[in-house]
C-alpha cells in the first residue's frame, strides 16, 4: 500500500515538473521570437513609424532572450530539482 502511494506521488511530482518544463519552453520560445525584427503587427507599426531601428529591436531581443533564458535555468535549478528529489 505504501509502496502505491509513494509510486502516486513520484507521478505528481513528475507531472508538475513536466508542465513547468512545458511552460517554460513555450515562454522562451516565444521571447526567442522577439529578437526578430519583424514578427508582429505592432513591431511593423514601431519601425513603420522609425520610432525605433532594426538593430535596437534585435538588440534588446537578444538580450532579453539571453536574461530569459538564464532565469527559466535557475527555475529549473532551484525548483524543478527540487520537486524531483534530485537536491
């Protein structure tokens, strides 16, 4: 009996750690797409209107891509290992 109940939660555990991941990749996939300069309609609209260059656009893409990155590692580090009882 205990044996099920541990099996039970080692499946939750996974379960829960498996979305995270899942969210994770959709939300970095997603910010990926804002290092391209034109992906959007509102993105035609700011450098239809020159308010902001093609470069400055992939610039900051690129490096709020890079600090999304890192963080969804150290989310995965600190929680996700933890849930799988690896830390």
């Amino acid at each position: 009996m205990a044996a099920r109940g541990l099996r039970a939660c080692r499946l939750a555990r996974l379960t829960l750690f498996l979305i995270l991941i899942h969210l994770g990749v959709a939300s970095a996939t997603a910010l990926t797409s804002a290092a391209l300069p034109i992906n959007a309609p509102q993105n035609r609209v700011c450098l239809g209107t020159e308010t902001f260059t093609s470069k400055q656009f992939t610039r900051i893409g690129l490096s709020l891509t890079g600090l999304a990155y890192v963080v969804l590692l150290l989310v995965i580090a600190l929680i996700g290992w933890k849930c799988l009882g690896y830390v």
